[in-house]
C-alpha cells in the first residue's frame, strides 16, 4: 500500500519498545495510480493519503482501504462500493499505530464477513454501527472523497470492472 518503509525494533527481553522510523517519501502534488484501482498522493516526507487497491467481496461488492499517514501512524477508513446499486459507504475511522499492531479492530471484523458473506451496504452499515463506528457515510458509487482535505477519486472501480448497462 505504501513505500518507503523501515521498522527499527529492539531485540531480547526487556527491550524497549519497536520504535517505527518511515523511509522519507517523495512529495508529489501529482498521485500514483497503481493496480486495482490503487492511488496515493505523497504529500510530504512522512504523509501519504490514498487507497489501497480494490478487493471483491463474497457478494461481488468492492472495498478499499482509505489511508491517510504513513507506516509508523494512520488514519484508516473502509470504502464498500455496490456498482449494481449505485451507492458507496465509508465507514470509519479507525486510527492504527505500529506501537499497538497486530490488533483486531471493528473494521477488521467488517471485512472478515464481507470477504466470506455475501452482504448488502444495509446489512454492511448494520454491522458498522454494531462495531460502534459514528461515520457510516452512504453517497453515490463513484462520489469524490475528500479525506482530510485531499480529494480521493473512487470512480476507477464500479468504472473499470462493470461494464454499463443498456445499449451504446
């Protein structure tokens, strides 16, 4: 998902902590485009906002991780698109830290059922609110993000891996 990174982490018992020191990015004001729909901006030495690439779910739904941060410390959203039906959620935010990994959090859980259950965005937002998550945003499949005022495009998917519907 991201480049660039170095974990100095102490050794034996008694060790202080891993310590996370990134690999200083490259800012760019022009993102990367990877596969699968992937995309980052780099926008300083240790700051990257994007989207991991897209993943089908057990019910043919798309998601993505929203990240915003770099390795050491991020920002983390989920984005589950249903292209048949038109709309996307975005439901978050789960802020992760290299200190407190590996941990389980409620998005985890998400995808652990939507990558083995074929679930609807209603039944998806049930089980967000259950994890507790305040943010459930339901928009238009293909709508611009914005993610801590960087804009994220989400069109790629619903565009590159369905074909429209009707003649032309």
């Amino acid at each position: 998902m991201l480049r660039g990174f170095v974990l100095a982490a102490g050794m034996g018992l008694g060790a202080p902590a891993p310590a996370c020191s990134p690999v200083l990015f490259t800012p760019s004001q022009m993102p990367e485009v990877g596969e699968d729909c992937a995309f980052v901006t780099y926008l300083t030495e240790i700051r990257a906002v994007g989207l991991s690439s897209i993943t089908v779910t057990a019910g043919g739904l798309y998601r993505q991780d929203i990240f915003d941060g770099n390795a050491c410390y991020w920002e983390s959203d989920l984005l589950v698109q249903d292209c048949a039906a038109g709309q996307m959620l975005v439901i978050g935010q789960d802020d992760r830290s290299l200190m407190q990994e590996p941990r389980e959090t409620g998005i985890d859980r998400i995808v652990a059922r939507i990558d083995a259950e074929a679930l609807t965005l209603d039944q998806i937002e049930a089980l967000a609110r259950a994890e507790g998550y305040e943010t459930r945003l339901r928009l238009a499949a293909g709508a611009r993000l914005s993610v801590n005022g960087e804009g994220l495009p989400t069109r790629c998917g619903c565009e590159t891996y369905t074909p429209p519907s009707g003649g032309n």
